[in-house]
C-alpha cells in the first residue's frame, strides 16, 4: 500500500466527549483522517502551530533538540495502522546511511513532525480501513448519517472563528 502525503489541517474538539481531535487532510485531495488525541498532545500541537515559545524546552522541544545533537535528522512520520480503534503511527530516524523506525503515538509523532517539518503520512491501509459507507444508517428507527456523512458536515458547518488551531 502507498503512503498518502497529510497536513495538519485543524485542531477541533468533539462536542460530545469534549476531546481533542486533530484532522489530518490529504494534500492533494479531499480525504481527511481525524484522530482523537489528548489535551496535552492538543497543546504541543497547537503551540507549534500558534508558534508560541517558552522559556525552557517542553518534551517534544527536548526530543528534536536530543536528536538534532546527535545529528539525527526526522524526514517523515507515518500513521501505519489501525488496530482495535487505536492509530499507530511510525518516525522514521536518518543518521548518515542510516534510517530507522520508531513506534510512536500519532499524536507525539504530529507533534514531533511539526517542530521538524518532516513530512507527514498516513498509509493507504489506514485511510481505506476507516472508509465509512455513504448510506444513512437507522438506529431505533432514526436515519442517522453515516461516519462519512457526519464528518462532511461539521467540516462544512465549522466556523473558522471557532477552530483556534487552523493550517
């Protein structure tokens, strides 16, 4: 499967579980991946972003301050899986002639990618796996839109004034 190239496209929060989700866009189309993260991963994400500094290094700072050291570049993190409802994600390490992978959070990996402008990914696999139907399901004898249906209205209902954290 190929890798489709994705950029941060907002920070929102899901009305019903108050949670943090990133909405990841597929750079050359329509396809958006949305990942309920935590407030903190929310924060790093979103002060990168806003580009706002502090005074000292927070965690994802010190992580690309330890590897720009030891003169380890990041040149892309994938999200490469989908198990049991959890995403997977992958930072590919370069050292010389060398390049590895890391397991990660998607969420610390986005973080990570940010502060380094690696490129970011999300495997064909994931995108397919999650693809909703586009029919309306009915549950107690309500239509209720399908995933697809969902996402594609609060994207086109969201007002840019409420999304803090946009691309």
């Amino acid at each position: 499967m190929s890798n489709i190239s994705m950029d941060v496209h907002a920070i929102t929060f899901d009305a019903d579980s108050n949670s943090p989700i990133l909405i990841l866009k597929e750079k050359n189309g329509e396809r958006i991946l949305p990942i309920w993260i935590g407030l903190l991963e929310a924060t790093a994400i979103a002060t990168q972003i806003e580009k706002i500094e502090f005074a000292r290094p927070m965690t994802h700072d010190l992580t690309v301050n330890l590897l720009k050291k030891m003169e380890i570049e990041i040149p892309m993190i994938q999200i490469s899986d989908l198990k049991d409802n959890t995403y997977y994600a992958l930072i590919t390490l370069r050292h010389g002639d060398r390049e590895l992978t890391v397991d990660a959070r998607p969420s610390d990996a986005v973080a990570i990618a940010l502060r380094t402008k690696a490129q970011i990914f999300v495997n064909e696999f994931v995108l397919n796996k999650i693809k909703p139907t586009k029919e309306t399901v009915t549950k107690n004898g309500e239509a209720i839109p399908s995933e697809e249906k969902k996402w594609s209205k609060i994207l086109e209902e969201m007002d840019p004034s409420t999304i803090k954290y946009k691309i």
